[in-house]
C-alpha cells in the first residue's frame, strides 16, 4: 500500500490534530494511535484522521500507517521527524505564521523555470529542515490559488491530452474534471520539501480565483457568461468538489468535522461517493447565503491570536440588486468570531483579495462599481473593464468594504469595555506585489489596536516589468490626488479611513512571516536567493508608536516604525 499525498498536518489544537493522506486504495490509516478509514471520489482514496489524546505544549512525532504498514516518514527521509505542534497556555503568547498565496507549481522545462524562478515557500522550507525543531511556524496561511487549473504548465498539458476518457467539449488548455484536478494538486504538493513542511506545519488553506478559473465570481454578467459554456458545469462541480476534499475539511476543528452533515455522510456512505460531492458543490455554488448554504470561512484559535479566515470568493453574492463580497449571514458570522469575548491580543482576517489596496487602485475599483451598474453601453464597458483588468477586490464591493472597516475599527476600538487587541491584521494576496501598509481609522482611542494590511503575493509566479511598474505608480500620492478628485466627481465617496504603505512595494516570489511576542507583533517578508536561502527584503514592528512622514498615500500623517531591511540571507546567519 503506498501513499499517493501527504500526510498533510491541518488544524491543531491543544490536545487535537488532524492529519490529511490520500492513499492508493481503500484502506485504514492510523496516526499516534488515532484510525480513520478512507472515503472514495472518482476512484481516488482520502482520509482524515483525527488525532486526540495528546499533550497540550508538545512537539509530538508521528508516523503514519496505512493498514498496518508504516508508509511516513519514507525510508531514507533525508527530512527532520514530522511533529504535531500542540497549543497550550505555555506557548499561548507565542506565534510564527508564514504566509502567502499564489503559488504555481514547478515546472520541468529549463526556460520555464528561469522564468517563474525560486519557489520562495519551497526554499524556506530546505532552509527550515536545517533548523531547530523550536523554530518551525506555529501556522502556514495558504492564501490562495494553491493550483492553477487555467495556466496549465506544460506536463499538465501533455496529462489531459493523452486521456481517452476526456469530453469533446472540453478544452484542451484548461482543467475540467475531478481527475484532472487530482493530477494538479499531486504535482503542487508532491514536491519533497513542500510535503515535508506541509507534514509538520499545521496548514489552513482558501481558495481564490485560478484554483477555479480566472476572474471567478467577478460579477453577475460573468456567471451569466460562464453559465453558457458547455463544460463550466463540469467544471465548477470538479473544482468546489476538489476544495473540499483537499483543502476545506482540515482547515475545521474535530468538534466542527462531527457537527458536518456533508461530511458526516461522506463517511457513512458505502462506494464512490462522487454524487454526493456533485450535490455539495451544486449547493456552493448557488445557494451562497441560504439556509443550506455552505460556510467555507472558518477560525483558527493559536494561544492569544485568533484567524477568522474569509471566504472573499465563492461567498460573494452576485445578481441584479445587491453587489456584496460576502453574503450577510456569513459577514455576521464573521462579525460574531471576530468580536467573540476571549483573551485576544492579535486578531487576524484573512482574505485572499486586498481590503486595501495602492489607493489609486481602490478608487478606480469603487468608481468601476458604479459603471459597471449603469444601464446601456456605459454599463457594458464598465463590466467589459471589470473583467479584462481583473478590477473585484473589496473597493469593487464597496458595502462590503465599509462593512469590514466598520468591523475593523470596533475590533481596534475595544467593545464593551474589553481591552482591545494589540494589533488587527487583513492577510491578503493575489495582487502580484508584497506590501504592509498602516490603516489610520478616525475616532480611535489611544491605546486602539494597531491596524494593517500586510499582502504577499506571489510565493511562485511571473510579475512582468510593466505590471511592476503599474503597481508602483498606482502607490505614488500624485496618483491617489488625481483618482480621488475623480473618484468624486463620478459619485464614489471617500473610504472613511486613511492608509499607507510602510515602504516600496516589493516584488518577486516572497513569502512572509508574522511573528508575534506576547502583545508585540513584526513581521518580515523574505525573497529566495538559491534552493535553501533567502533574504530579509523588509521587516516591520506592527506594535510601534506612529511616527509623522514626509511622504503621504492618503492624507494620512501616520506611519509604522520600520527596521532597516538586511541585505544578508537568513540562511548565512
């Protein structure tokens, strides 16, 4: 018996963890004295085994058995034990969380590979194989398009084309089916160093748009086009089935798997159970705020920082009358988990697109918006923009966007009476460019949380010259001046707070690190220099006092103290 993914490490909690496997066939896997038994889709093997009974402040080793044959660690590992970091009120004040998003997978072809260059995540992970054990992140934040089911790379292409069982209907560039996204996710995740850190570092994971296709969800035109495709119903249904199966269902605790109707029946049913994914994923994609409707935001607690993970995807609601980035039951919910009373001292939203992007971006978003709305041609090339410059982050849902500051701002704030948090942090991606920016909302007290936006993007991908330079346009202060006179003048109102970026936009494959201290919190982004090496581009203290700056990005007078970035490799220290 052989195992074809994993073991892959998701949620862990102080006593609990669960381990992810996809197996060659039917069979029982056991973890630490833990079994579960494995479920069927399209012919392929899954398991998610929960793990209990363990020691809370513990680095716990594990092997993974399948019927009763150890099959991890792999004989000859040249790896470290993979280890079950446990939570506990000992390492409560204590986190490391690595973050980033977009991610394509290694490529075989030498020109192809000069061109997308180092994977940032993979190096860090051969760097951190020679590190102390103490030094592994307590979490890694996948942010978003973990497989790219749109670019296809050229091995993929080579994969789909020799299959005798493929639809006519379907293109030959473009995943379609189950078993085709099973081969995406075997290429991105089977690579050593990736499989051994996401073995041994608990790993929570959302979606964007190239894991289902570019611009998904954009708006309502776009459904409306999409619908008509002959193979997008294939399509959608092998994509949200595939989500759920490889990414959604570790990122819920054990108590949130039990309480599953969908999951629940997955396991209690007997043979293939690919009908009841084509269900599920029927239901996710057009129930969104229903009382049916899946919830694929979910909350991670590590000690004293909380993640309330947002679906900004698949949760966006999308018809003629309401525009919204997530529909209003789950936006409460998200309320709700992160304003819950607890001994909070680092909040963190993530969201795979910006809440705030370069300013002049935001404002050309908001005023695409109110085009897009209008009746007549003026509409249609609204829309037609929307799409082609990829303009449906969260100032292209501007009541979402203020529904989040206002949630934002109540966070920093303190409610009823409670001290608020150090810090409250969106964690983003998608953008093609890594920045940390420092949001000044009005009528904050003085002992408010501080309040960033902190993007890294991409881990492994292309960022042409010209897109560089659009972005670091897009941040200038004459830019912002221009779009918001003209923002105005085109009825789109101010955002209500004010930001700005805490040093030049960096680009490249980067990947990011949150490392927080009781209630002082930096954090750094690192760029790979070789297979096992990167270097510090920026590190900023999230908890520092503001200080005035010459140079403004929105009329804010504000700025984050930042440490001089190091031009040595982490890995030559």
């Amino acid at each position: 018996m052989t195992l074809v993914l994993g073991p892959v490490l998701r949620h862990v909690g102080e006593t609990t963890a669960t381990v992810w496997v996809q197996t060659e066939q039917k069979a029982r896997v056991e973890v630490l004295g833990c079994a579960a038994d494995t479920f069927e889709v399209c012919g392929h093997h899954y398991a998610l085994v929960p793990v209990t009974g363990l020691e809370p402040d513990s680095r716990i080793p594990y092997e993974v058995h399948v019927d009763g044959a150890k099959v991890w660690p792999r004989p000859s590992s040249p790896f470290p034990d993979s280890v079950i970091p446990t939570r506990g009120p000992l390492t409560a004040g204590h986190a490391r969380i690595l973050f980033g998003s977009c991610r394509y997978v290694k490529v075989s072809d030498r020109k192809l590979a000069a061109l997308y260059g180092i994977d940032a995540l993979d190096a860090y992970s051969a760097r951190l194989a020679s590190r102390p054990v103490e030094e592994r992140p307590t979490a890694l934040l996948l942010l978003g398009d973990q497989v790219y089911a749109d670019e296809l790379t050229p091995q993929t292409r080579r994969r789909i084309a020799g299959r005798r069982d493929r639809h006519p209907d379907w293109p030959d560039d473009e995943i379609v089916g189950f078993d085709e996204y099973v081969g995406l996710y075997r290429d991105s995740w089977s690579d050593p160093e990736i499989r051994w850190i996401l073995s041994t570092v608990p790993t929570a994971m959302i979606f964007d748009d190239h894991d289902v296709l570019d611009d998904w969800n954009t708006s309502a035109a776009w459904r409306r086009q999409m619908a008509q495709t002959p193979w997008w119903r294939d399509r959608i249904r092998s994509a949200l089935a595939s989500y759920w199966v490889y990414q959604h269902l570790g990122n819920l605790p054990p108590e949130e798997l039990e309480a599953d109707p969908d999951y629940q029946r997955v396991l209690k049913a007997a043979g293939d159970v690919w009908p009841l994914l084509v269900e599920l994923a029927d239901r996710a994609d057009t129930e969104v705020d229903g009382d049916k409707a899946l919830r694929f935001s979910f909350r991670w607690d590590m000690g004293r920082s909380r993640l309330v993970m947002i679906d900004s995807r698949n949760g966006r609601i999308l018809d003629d009358e309401r525009h919204l980035m997530v529909g209003n039951r789950e936006f409460a919910w998200i309320e709700e988990q992160a304003t819950t009373p607890g001994e909070v001292d680092h909040l963190l939203l993530g969201t795979s697109v910006p809440w705030l992007m370069a300013p002049a971006l935001g404002d050309l978003e908001t005023v695409n918006e109110i085009a897009a709305a209008r009746p007549g041609w003026r509409g249609k090339l609204g829309e037609k923009l929307r799409q082609t410059a990829d303009l449906e982050h969260w100032p292209a849902f501007r009541e979402s966007f203020d529904r989040l500051t206002r949630l934002v701002g109540r966070v920093a704030a303190g409610e009823e009476g409670r001290r608020p948090p150090a810090t409250v942090s969106v964690l983003s991606g998608d953008v093609h460019h890594s920045y940390a920016a420092r949001a000044n909302l009005p009528d904050l007290p003085a002992e408010a949380a501080r309040v960033h936006q902190l993007v890294c993007s991409p881990v492994h991908n292309v960022v042409p010259l010209p897109v560089r330079v659009a972005f670091r346009l897009s941040w200038s202060r004459l830019a912002w001046r221009v779009t918001r006179r003209w923002a105005s003048h085109n009825g789109a109102p101010a955002p209500g707070l004010s930001w700005r970026k805490l040093d030049s936009p960096m680009f490249g494959n980067l990947i990011a690190t949150l490392v927080v201290d009781g209630r002082d919190a930096d954090v750094f982004f690192e760029k790979p220099l070789s297979a096992a090496s990167l270097c510090e581009l920026g590190r900023f203290d999230l908890t520092a006092e503001e200080k005035p700056l010459n140079e403004l990005a929105t009329g804010s007078s504000a700025q984050l103290q930042s440490r001089a970035p190091s031009s040595r490799s982490q890995g030559e220290r």
